[in-house]
C-alpha cells in the first residue's frame, strides 16, 4: 500500500512546517487528491489514522479533498472530456491532462 509512504512523507513535511511555526501542535491537515493520482482516499485516510500515534499529526484530523481529472488540447486550449478520446475535434492535437493529477498538500492548521 504505497498510501502508508505518502503519509510518511505527508508526516515529514507537517513536521517541517509545524517546527518552523514553533507550533504546540498539529490540528488540521488538508490534502487534495486528484482522481488520476494513483492514490484511493480511503486507504490515505486509513493509512493516517494507522500511522499517526507518535508523530505530529496524533491529534490531528485528516480532510480530503477529491479533485475531478480535466483536460484540454495541447494546442488551442479547448477543453476535452474522456469522451472526446483525448483528441481535439477543431484542431486534432492530442489532450493533456491538466488538473486531477495530483496529490498536494493544501493546508495545516497549527496551534501555536
């Protein structure tokens, strides 16, 4: 289940940013997780709660966002849907994946 790395390392970049807030602790940690990540929400959830004890996320809540995957033509710009077999009907360019893609921190709130 590689969801349990990206918490690691997830847990890693809290920490740096909670040390250099000097913050007491961690409250909130928002992720956004597009839909042609590679990553299942559920199992990152599951993975937080199993990792957190012992780190700086222990108290922390875990919220996800789910991003929908979007593309548009690499030349004009035109937006595609999946439908479109990712080949722009004006211009006959292939499709490029433009949000959805990724798995990005958003947000941590700290105490301080």
């Amino acid at each position: 289940m590689h969801e349990y790395s990206l918490v690691l390392a997830l847990f890693d970049r809290v920490k740096e940013e909670a040390d250099h807030k000097a913050a007491r602790s961690v409250r909130t940690v928002v992720v956004s997780v597009g839909e042609l990540s590679g990553v299942e929400p559920d199992l990152l959830a599951q993975a937080f709660v199993i990792a957190k004890p012992g780190t700086c996320c222990a108290e922390a809540e875990l919220k996800l966002e789910t991003v929908e995957a979007k593309w548009q033509c690499s030349s004009c710009q035109a937006p595609l849907t999946q439908s479109d077999e990712l080949i722009c009907e004006r211009c006959q360019a292939p499709g490029r994946l433009v949000q959805g893609g990724d798995i990005l921190l958003i947000r941590v709130v700290l105490e301080v």
